[in-house]
C-alpha cells in the first residue's frame, strides 16, 4: 500500500479535506506526497514487528483483526 498512489490534501478522494488545505505548488505538492509515501513505509515496516514474531508465526493478538474492513479496505 506504500506504493500506491494516493490522493493528497485538496485533491478529491483524500479523506480529511474538511480538515485540510489545499497544497499549494507543485513542488510543495512532491515533497508532501514523499513525507506521505515515508510515513506509509515505516508505518508497514513497524507494524510487520508487531504482527508477527521472528519466526514468522502471526501474533494472534495482531491479525485477529486482520479480516475486518478499516476504512473501507480489507487486507
């Protein structure tokens, strides 16, 4: 999911633009989208310790979650 594209604030689809400006040129637009794609990374990278053990075995406290939607998307 890191690497997907993704809307940004002020674009249609993102979805806190309530809560949100617009960004405004282009360049501010690129380096908001790297500081976005970084975050995803490390978030996913943080998550996978968590999840699973070192083993590779699943935390069943961690993935019990895994086959409910949160935000409209199911892993």
């Amino acid at each position: 999911m890191a690497f997907e594209t993704f809307p940004l604030p002020g674009q249609a689809g993102f979805p806190f633009n309530s809560f949100y400006d617009a960004v405004g040129g282009s360049g501010d637009l690129d380096e908001l989208r790297a500081y976005f794609k970084q975050l995803r990374e490390e978030t996913g990278q943080r998550m996978i310790k968590v999840a699973f053990n070192s083993e590779g075995a699943p935390n069943k406290f961690w993935t019990a979650f895994a086959k409910r939607k949160f935000m409209n998307l199911s892993m």
